[in-house]
C-alpha cells in the first residue's frame, strides 16, 4: 500500500464523508437501527454520533486499519460497546441469525463483490431484522449514466475502490433481501455522484 492509499486517503474520505448533505442522510437512516448491529463498512466512524439509545452494540466491519484508529477514538464516546472486526464484507467471521440490524452507508459501491458481502448480511441477521441502508449509484437518467460510465474508468483508482455506475437496488434483492422503503433520488451536488438509494430491507 503506498503513500496516498495510508496516509492521504483515508483523511480524505473521512473529510468528504463528513459533509452536510451526507450527514443530513446519516440523520434519517442511522437512529432507526436497533439491538445488536451489524455496521458493514464502518470506516472512520461517522455513523457512531447517530445510533440512538435503542443500540445494544456495534460491530464494525471494515478493513482499513487507518480508517479504524479514526473509529475507535469515536467508540469511545459511545454509550454502548463497539466491536471492530478488520476484514472484508464478503467473509464475515461472526455467527448465523446473531444480529438484529444491520446497517450499510456508502458502501456497497467499494466492497469488490457486493452481492457477497450481502449474502453474508443475510447470512448472520436474525429471521425479520432489518438492512438499513443508503448508497449512491446508478442513476435513472442515460445522459447522467454515460458520464458515470466514463468517470468510473479512473474513479475507483483515485476513490479507494468506489464505483458510481452500481445500481444498489437490483444488487440488494439479487442478494436475497426484500426491499420495503426506497428512497432513489438525486441528492444535491454533482448527478453522477449524487443519485442516492436510501431505504430498509429484510433477508427473504
């Protein structure tokens, strides 16, 4: 790993993840989860300030070490134990039906295999919890596509591996879950950034 991928990337995505039409998302999504979660792709921490008082614990789930060091200092202003496990979504090291909610923010358009990681989701929630999640992705437009289409030949190599062109909601019931609230719209900024799945699935 070099120079930008350890040390300037990580304080980068954490810079622009923390910005106000991105919080403003967290807000809404974040505080509905509930008992022991599931956090796939925890990155810096950003979603810890918003679990409300309904969390039993979080697990964590990210393989960026760097990343981690941010989110621990972030745990420990937590009420609640916070559990980091530094690997991958597509093999999770944790038990069947153990967790009663999982959550997913900006995510799903980095992890390598995403259909994967979410069959493990599935796999360690309990029958009827909830996949809370939001995710930018493949727009509705084709103009806007195209040009989704054409960045993504370089965006991933500059963005840690993230994808603009993944349309989140045919990947999240591909992966057996059943979407029950959906949110798809643009979000304020860039279109080919900012096409937005917000929502809540449980496993099939």
């Amino acid at each position: 790993m070099g120079f930008y991928e350890s040390r300037i990337l990580p304080r980068l995505l954490n810079c622009c993840m923390s910005m106000k039409p991105i919080a403003e998302e967290r807000a809404k999504l974040v505080p509905r989860a509930r008992g022991k979660v599931l956090e796939i792709g925890i990155g810096s921490g950003l979603n810890l300030p918003h679990y409300g008082p309904g969390v039993e614990s979080v697990t964590g789930v990210d393989p960026s070490l760097e990343l981690g060091e941010m989110a621990r200092k972030r745990a420990a202003e937590t009420v609640f134990p916070v559990y980091f496990k530094p690997v991958s979504g597509e093999s999770l090291p944790l038990e069947d039906a153990s967790f009663d909610c999982a959550v997913i923010t900006w995510t799903l358009c980095t992890i390598p295999d995403p259909s994967a990681a979410l069959r493990e989701v599935r796999r360690v929630l309990k029958p009827g919890a909830e996949l809370l999640f939001v995710e930018h992705g493949k727009a509705p437009d084709p103009g806007v596509v195209k040009w989704q289409d054409r960045l993504n030949r370089f965006w991933p190599k500059v963005a840690g591996g993230c994808n603009l062109n993944r349309k989140m909601d045919e990947i999240i019931q591909g992966s057996g879950f059943r979407i029950e609230e959906l949110d798809a719209s643009y979000r304020p900024g860039l279109r080919p950034m900012t096409y937005f799945y917000l929502g809540m699935a449980r496993p099939l």
